[in-house]
C-alpha cells in the first residue's frame, strides 16, 4: 500500500493497520534523514502548512514545526491564545482568514472534542488533528506505539497498561485504539474516579492495582494528572495519589521482570514517576520526543500526497 485511505488525520479510529504500518514505514526513513548532518529534505518545498493553537501546547507544537521544517514546508503558526479568538471571532472566521492564504494542510489543537471533523468539512485542505479536547490526540499515539515496535520489535501481542488520568486524557483513548489496532493486550490502571464508566466497551480491562498491573505488563505508559481539566477534586491529595500510582525505582525493582517506561510529557516528577524511573535505561521518553519528529514528517508527507494540484 503506498497511500493513505484517509484525507485527513483526525482520529486514529478513522485509521486502517494497513494505514499505521504505511506511517510507520515512511517514519523510519524519516528517522534515518533526521540522524543525517543535513537534516532537511526538499520533500514539500510548495506546501504551505498552518499550525492552529487554540489551546498552550509547547511540545506538539514544536515538534509538528520542526517535522514541516525538515520537510521544506512553508509554516504559518498561529496562537489562538493570543489572537482575535479571545475577541470573539469563531473557528469558521478563523479558518477562512487562514484559507485566504491559500494553506495546504492545517495542523490543529482545539478544546472542543470533533472541532477536526468539523473543520474538514468546511475547509480545503488537509486536516491533522493535533489534539481535541479530552477526545483524540492521534500523532501522539502513533510515536508511542512507533516507539514501542522500536523497542520490542513489534506492537502485536503485548502487553500495555496506561496508569493515571484516563479520564481527561485524549492521549489514552487514542493509544487505546492504536494499540488494539496493532493487536496488543491493554489494561488502564488509576483511582477509580479517573477511569470512565464505558471503558470496558473499547475491550480494555481495568486494573486498580498497581503493582499488580506493572506485574502483568511488558510496558507501562504513564500519564500525568491533568488538574487544569479537573473542575473538581477526583482523590484526596497529590502525595496520596504518588503513594498509589506513582512508579519509583523501588517498585521497578520488586517485579520479576523488566518493564518499559513511557510517559507522553510533560512529566510532574516525584507525582506519576520519580526522576530516577524518568532517567533511567528502561524510560523510552527522550526516543518518544525524538521518533515525534519522524512521526509526523510521515504523516504529513503521506497527507501532502493526496493534495490535488
């Protein structure tokens, strides 16, 4: 398969396996190009890409910018935190303003679930969900599993468990549909405040056990609590939270086993894990920030293919 079947990324629920193994494919070359001493290809050197902030974002951000940037892309940033936005002007002014600019493919973080789908059908261009509210937030879930295939070889057949904020956390229910996607076992792990009532539906089991879920698992995904999604209190204290949930050395070392660490950023250190677990050889999260990069220059060159001249 040398397309994508999709227009536009907006979820990875909208994505084929065929689809992650394509992305997946064409980020390893691009890892390849990103360890070279010229580190650019004129790939996209037409292409004008916007990338639409409407919520703080310093990580994807940066890493959705150096992706278009070691493709030749032309970039456009935009900050809705510090525009016309907070005068009132809707997502559709937005975006007609952006479209009279004659923009290819726009890049998007909005706090509202399904503000992406909404937008492919109003406008143009190539459409990457970079984040929708607690919804999806799909170029993170491909690195992680991309990162985890890099690691173990392959996705299928593993064992994940996502410990912490599943409740707020777009970054879960996306890793949850790759992950079932490519064929791996999935368990979620937090208080019981935090996880949400329809998560067994999407075929994932519920571990309120820490060490018992570290036990079962071959990787453990690590979330942060999300307290500026949180209108309310979901458990008693930050340091009761730690005791609970938080991964420290110590507990590494009681399993059987050697497990992988991976945390999606930014890291509360000492809250969901202890600085020793973030620094040491079995954390995979300075690959994930790398293999961001190569993620993303895959799935917008795959995206730019598909627009019509």
């Amino acid at each position: 398969m040398s397309e994508l079947s999709v227009d536009h990324l907006l979820g990875i629920k909208y994505l084929t396996k065929e689809d992650v193994d394509l992305i997946f494919e064409t980020a390893d070359h691009f890892k390849e190009v990103i360890n070279r001493p010229i580190k650019k290809v004129p790939s996209l050197r037409d292409i004008t890409i916007a990338n639409l902030f409407f919520e703080n974002s310093t990580r994807t951000r940066l890493s959705f910018e150096l992706a278009e940037k070691r493709l030749s892309a032309d970039v456009i940033n935009f900050s809705a935190a510090s525009s016309s936005v907070k005068k009132g002007e809707t997502l559709i002014d937005t975006v007609n303003n952006i479209l009279s600019m004659k923009v290819d493919m726009v890049v998007m973080r909005h706090p509202n679930p399904g503000a992406g789908v909404f937008l492919s059908k109003h406008v143009d261009a190539k459409i990457i969900n970079a984040g929708d509210g607690a919804h999806e937030h799909p170029t993170q879930a491909l690195l992680d599993s991309y990162s985890i295939r890099e690691r173990l070889g392959e996705v299928g057949g593993k064992k994940v468990v996502i410990v912490g904020d599943i409740l707020h956390s777009r970054v879960a229910l996306s890793n949850i549909f790759a992950l079932k996607l490519q064929g791996a076992e999935v368990k979620v792990c937090g208080p019981k405040t935090l996880i949400p009532k329809y998560i067994e539906k999407l075929g994932v089991q519920v571990e309120t056990n820490l060490q018992k879920a570290l036990q079962w698992c071959d990787i453990a995904n690590m979330l942060r609590v999300q307290n500026e999604r949180m209108e309310i209190s979901y458990f008693p204290s930050t340091r009761e939270y730690t005791q609970q949930f938080g991964v420290n050395k110590a507990l590494l070392n009681s399993l059987d086993k050697e497990i992988v660490i991976m945390h999606p950023g930014p890291i509360n250190r000492g809250v969901e894990i202890t600085s020793d677990v973030a620094d040491s050889d079995q954390a995979i999260i300075l690959d994930q920030v790398q293999n961001g990069v190569a993620v993303r220059m895959a799935v917008i060159y795959l995206l730019a293919s598909k627009i019509k001249r």
